[in-house]
C-alpha cells in the first residue's frame, strides 16, 4: 500500500455507486465502534479519484464486510466476515475475487473471470471459480479449511491491517487453482437456459404432456431506444432492472399456444411461453437475462434471476419509455378513458399502443406470483434473436 495512503470514515457506504454518508470524525467513528453502531472506513490515495478499499464495520449486527476497487471503481475483491457468538472471532464467510482481462471489462461483465470462496464455521469451504465468467462452466470443490485460514481475530479499532481485502486469493485457494489437486467437478454455467424456448412455438413438437399448438400473435413492439424492459408493470417499485439490448426497432409478440394433458383434469389449452422475435436465425443458445449486480455464483440449483410481481403480471416494453408506459395503461384500463381504445386484448395479456410515445407495452399473464427469469436467445455469431419468458411454471419445457 502506497505510503501517502490515508482514511476518511462516513456514517455508511454503498459498494456498487462507491458513495458514503455523512464524513465521520476519527472521534466520531471510534465512538461508533465502541457502541457496535455501523461506520465505514475508506482507504484512499491522493490523486486517485476512487478508493483503494472500503471497510464497513457495524458490531451490533456482527459483521464486517469489505471492498478493494482498482483505478476505474471496479470492485477487484469483496468480502464477507460475520462476528462469532463469543465476540472474539471473525469467520471469513465469502470471498470473491474479480480478474478483469482489460481496462473495458464492466465490472459484472458475464465474460470476467472470478473465484468466489464460500466457507462455513465448521471447517470447510466451497470453492467456485469461472475461469470464462458466467458463461463458462464452473469448477466446483468443497475442501478443508485450517482454523487459521477460516478465522481472524477481532481487531480492535486501532489495530486494523492495512487493507481491508486484497485482490488475491487465500494461498490455499491459489494453491489448488493453479495446481493440478483432485475433488473439482465441472458444472455447466448457470447462465445458460436449461430448455430450448423456441420448441413450444413449433407446432407439432413433441414435449410430454402437452401438444404444441400453432404460436398466436399478441401485437407488435415498438422500442426506439433499444433497450428492452421485462418486468411487472403493476409492481410498485416500477422497473425492475432486467433489461436487454437490442437493436431498435418493431418486434412481433408471440404467444405459445398448446394443449395441456393432465391426468386429473383433462385436456385443456394454455399459454405456455412469451416471446418477443427479435431475429429470424436460429437459436444457438439461450441464457438468463441478468439485472444490475446480479452475478450466478450466488445461484444455487434450481434458482434464477428475473423480474418479480405481485400481480401475476410481465410485460415487455421500452426502457426509455417505461414509466410513461405504465401511467398510461393505468389510465387505459379505465373504461371511458380517453386512452382506453388504446388497449386491446390479446390471447397472452392486453396489448398497450404507446402513440406519441413511439413505444408500446405488451403486457402478460405469468399465472401466478413470484420471480420469474427472462431467457435471451442469441445466434451463432451471438445476436440477439428471440427474448421468452415461461408463463405457466408447472409445465416442464426441459424434458
């Protein structure tokens, strides 16, 4: 660490923007310490715009957790430490270390590499390291650890190392990436979408239990801006993050249309799927869209990202124009509104023509609450070609 190194304490601290509450003085801080209220304490060098690292302390609720950024305010390490019960020990529960292979890499890029370290009180520790990033497929390991490499010892106020984290991993993680040690296993990418999504629009497809009707337009899309928002248009936090860049322009909205076979009650039609055409290639591979800070090594099997409601409702629509969008389905959905004819039916949803605007809303039936992932399908050369959302969850499209 660079000799000219000094701190600044702030109330608070918010990793992903690098901003601070209310500067704290030394008195202050220590005050805080003793108390067990939370504070944070900033590593910076003169000249650089952005900290070295960022420790943010708070007793009462027994954890520390710490940040190293480089040069361009990416977060190169990220750790966890939870206060043991005895209040004399730290155990270092995550670890995450980011390798960015250029300075362009954006700091949640899918193709960075990282090692993520998961360690647990009763001496062990999962080691997840993706090499090629989320794209990539994972090697995996649960290993040992040694007492002295799972816990530190609570540092007074004064008695802090230089850094809170450093952006190299623990030797005995090192150890075992760069050697050739027994116990990985290889797990494909979380990223990647299980199912293929276009087969439930091809009539005739054979998947068990249902028969793959003739796909039903719902409308077509404008999006000017070229980014395109999934998400609850009648959640109230508004938009939800899960975005997906595509080239601006009009897409036709489809639905997949099947007939559902069940044991207990008989046959019946549904809506199985969404999809918005982006493309006409075929799908090479499918994946999750993600949403800001979202990162698949905090996945474990069975889990996803996406866009959440309360009301059993998705739509797609432009980013740029998405909040417009809502106040105007809202006044829509009001009959003898001056914007009702704006809004008609649609086999999936309701169908929202933005006017003015330039940009339109297709709104969806999810069947029911909860989280439900976006799936981008991207061609051979890695295009944008189909975006789908799986409305029914109890139809399984992976078999």
């Amino acid at each position: 660490m660079p000799e000219a190194t000094y701190v600044t304490f702030e109330e608070s601290w918010h990793a992903a923007s690098r901003t601070g509450g209310r500067e704290l003085t030394l008195e202050e801080a220590r005050a805080r310490d003793a108390e067990g209220l939370p504070y944070a304490v900033v590593y910076r060098a003169p000249g650089r715009a952005v900290p070295l690292g960022v420790r943010m302390v708070a007793w009462r609720a027994g954890c520390v957790d710490a940040w190293a950024y480089d040069e361009h305010g990416r977060r190169t390490a990220e750790a966890e430490l939870r206060l043991r019960d005895d209040a004399g020990r730290l155990l270092v529960r995550r670890l995450l270390v980011r390798r960015y292979p250029d300075e362009g890499t954006a700091e949640y890029a899918v193709d960075c590499p990282r090692t993520a370290v998961e360690c647990s009180a009763e001496g062990t520790a999962r080691i997840s390291h993706q090499p090629g990033g989320m794209r990539g497929d994972s090697l995996e390991a649960e290993v040992e650890v040694a007492d002295g490499d799972l816990w530190t010892a609570r540092p007074g106020f004064d008695d802090w190392p230089d850094l809170p984290v450093a952006a190299v991993l623990p030797h005995w993680v090192a150890a075992r990436l760069d050697g050739e040690a027994a116990g990985w296993r290889r797990e494909s990418s979380r990223l990647r979408g299980p199912a293929d999504f276009d087969r439930v629009f091809r009539p005739g497809t054979p998947i068990p239990g249902l028969k793959v009707l003739d796909p039903v337009p719902c409308g077509s899309l404008r999006l000017p801006s070229g980014v395109l928002a999934v998400a609850c248009p009648d959640t109230g936090e508004g938009l939800s993050g899960v975005t997906v860049a595509v080239p601006p322009g009009t897409y036709p909205v489809e639905a997949a249309w099947v007939e559902v076979e069940e044991e207990h009650w008989g046959s019946y039609e549904d809506v199985a799927a969404v999809r918005l055409r982006i493309g006409d290639a075929p799908v090479a591979a499918w994946e999750m869209a993600l949403g800001p800070g979202d990162d698949t090594l905090r996945l474990r099997a069975g889990e996803a990202f996406g866009f959440g409601t309360d009301a059993a409702t998705g739509a797609f629509g432009d980013a740029g124009a998405w909040d417009e969008l809502r106040d105007l389905l809202e006044r829509a959905r009001r009959k003898g509104s001056p914007e009702h004819g704006r809004l008609s039916d649609s086999v999936a949803g309701m169908h929202l023509d933005g006017g003015s605007l330039g940009a339109d809303l297709a709104v969806f039936c999810t069947g029911g609450d909860g989280v439900y992932p976006v799936w981008v399908g991207r061609s051979a050369a890695g295009e944008v070609v189909r975006v789908a959302v799986q409305t029914a969850f109890d139809l399984d499209l992976e078999a």
